[in-house]
C-alpha cells in the first residue's frame, strides 16, 4: 500500500498526473481498437520503501502490432516522515512511446511538480517528437501544438529543449521538436496546475493525431526503414543512457523501479553502431558507453528485455559512483536541476 504525501499542493498534483494518465492510457488504447490488435495497456505498481514513501503506477503498452515500446508513468516520492531531507515530495508523469511503424515518431513527455520541505516548489515541463524517418508535416504539426498551448513561453522553453537534447559527440540532437521549462513557477500555485494540465493534454492530442496519421497512411514500410528505426532507437538508447539527467537521477536515487524507469528504452537497438561512437566519448564517458555495451547481448540487432535494463541500470550506477564528477557531464537545458542532491 503506499502512503502519499501530506502537502495540499502534493495531493493536488498527484491528482492532475493521474488525470493526465488515464487521458493518454484512454487514448492509447483507442488506437490499438482502431488499428492494432485491440489490446489494452497494462497497469503495474511499484512501492518506495514498501509504500512508505510513495510509489507509483505505471502503464506498458501490450499490443505489439502497433507499439514496439511504450510505458505511462506516474510516481510520487515523499518524505513526511523525514524531517531532516530537504526535499518534501516529487510528483511526475513520464512517458515515452515508440511505435513499430518506423513512420510514427516516438514522443516524450515530462510533467513534475518537486515541493521542497519549506513549501517552496517549481515545475518541470518537457515534450519532444523524436522521428526515425523524416516527416516535416508531423514537425510541424507538433510545432504548432507547442507554441499554441505555451504562447509567450514557448520561444525560451524550445531553446532550452534544443539544448537539452542536443547530442555533442553526434552534433546532433535528439528529435526534431523539443519544448522544455526547468524551475517554473509564476507565482500562482493552482494558475500553474492549470497550464500543466492544459501543456500535457495539448501533447497527448497532438501525437495522437500524429500517429493516427501516420498508422493510416504509411500501411506498409521497407526493411530499409524498419533499419533506419532501429539504428534511431539506437540514438535513442545512447542519449537517454550517456546524457539524460532525469534518467540518471531516478537510478541514482534508488534502484525500487529500474525498470520502470528504463521504460524509455526501445525494445531492440544496434549493438555495433553504438560500439562506432565510442571513439568519439570523451572521458570518462567513454567507460561508461563500454559498460553500457558489454550490459547488451552479443550480436548486432540485440534485444533489451528486462534482466539487460538492470544491468544497464547498474553500470550506470557503478560509473557515476565511482566518477560523480561526470554528472555535470550530462545534458542541460542550461539549468541544472538539483535533483539527486534534494533526496539527500
């Protein structure tokens, strides 16, 4: 059973992520009626702490005929009964999706309100569309989505999703439209609930009608295609696992929901293309990639099930354990946020 937090603020948050996800579970699960196997996605709780401080529920997608990977997850951590931590309660909704269509873009999205123990807090706000075929019409139309629901916000928070998710040793960045807000906050606690609410349905429709578009138009694909997909996933994998600080963060902070937290990773990737970037890895970075290679299994198109996840999960703990100072290596909106450092 978990305990949730205690702060109104907390309650009211957790209320909107549940919300969030139930929109997107609902609408998910539409497409796989309308264009899959009619297969529902599957609830799965996790306990911090046994339930004492929190947990979380997320949804896997389960039809495989449309989705190569996809998890909805919601998570509240808290610490009312610890007064000695800084931090008072985190509160997220985090999803990715990759469909099996290599012409349906994968999309992200991140919503999380952190309360500190003296009532303070800020919000985090992140979507991004993360395309293995080029497609400017779907650009566009995640664009437009982005810069109507955030207005006068919209020109700061693309810069910093560009600089985020940009990839140095690729000189490239993750996606092709990348909206990030670290540290909001107005002033107006339930003025700001609101415009999370109103950000996360905009993205939840926006990619629905993304992918409804491309399910219906592009029926068929080439093997080149479902290649290029899979060397994207591979990109995938690769920034998420050498730069992604909220990644790091959540294995960093405790290993109760490994695999939820890798619910991000494709289910296959190109063990020998990752291999060719190790050349480019500054240190101590490049050791980390290694480890993250020897995690996967041999060959080349491999498989990341749930037993690789933990051993991802490890080495990357391993390697920021024994060079903590290659956090500040990771990816930056230009803010970076204190997340590790309030756990404690």
């Amino acid at each position: 059973m978990r305990t949730m937090a205690k702060a109104t603020e907390a309650k009211e948050a957790y209320a909107l992520v549940e919300e969030l996800q139930r929109y997107f579970v609902t609408n998910l699960d539409n497409v796989s009626h309308e264009l899959g196997v009619r297969k529902p996605c599957e609830a799965i709780e996790w306990l911090r702490d046994e339930g004492r401080h929190g947990g979380g529920v997320r949804y896997e997608t389960r039809d495989e005929s449309v989705f190569n990977r996809g998890s909805v997850n919601i998570s509240q951590v808290h610490y009312d009964d610890m007064p000695e931590k800084r931090l008072g309660s985190a509160t997220a909704i985090s999803t990715i999706i990759h469909p099996q269509n290599p012409h349906a873009p994968s999309m992200h999205m991140h919503i999380s309100w952190t309360q500190m123990r003296d009532g303070s807090g800020y919000w985090r706000l992140m979507a991004d569309l993360n395309p293995s075929l080029k497609n400017d019409v779907f650009k566009r139309d995640f664009d437009i989505a982005l810069e109507r629901v955030t207005d006068t916000l919209y020109e700061e928070g693309a810069a910093q999703g560009d600089r985020y998710f940009y990839i140095p040793v690729l000189a490239r960045t993750r996606g092709v439209s990348h909206f990030y807000l670290e540290g909001y906050h107005s002033g107006d606690f339930h003025a700001d609930l609101a415009f999370a609410r109103k950000f996360g349905k905009a993205v939840i429709d926006a990619y629905i009608g993304i992918t409804l578009q491309a399910l219906q138009y592009y029926r068929t694909f080439t093997a080149e295609e479902k290649a290029e997909q899979l060397d994207y996933h591979t990109l995938y994998f690769f920034q998420v696992l050498t730069l992604d600080r909220g990644t790091t963060s959540g294995l960093m902070v405790h290993d109760q929901n490994d695999i939820g937290i890798m619910g991000s990773i494709p289910s296959h990737v190109n063990r020998p293309l990752l291999y060719s970037w190790l050349e480019k890895m500054p240190k101590p970075q490049d050791r980390l990639l290694l480890s993250l290679i020897d995690a996967l299994p041999e060959g080349s198109r491999v498989a990341v099930d749930e037993r690789v996840k933990k051993r991802l999960a490890n080495a990357l703990r391993e390697h920021y354990h024994q060079f903590p100072e290659a956090l500040g290596m990771q990816a930056s909106g230009e803010i970076i946020p204190p997340t590790v450092q309030n756990h404690r």
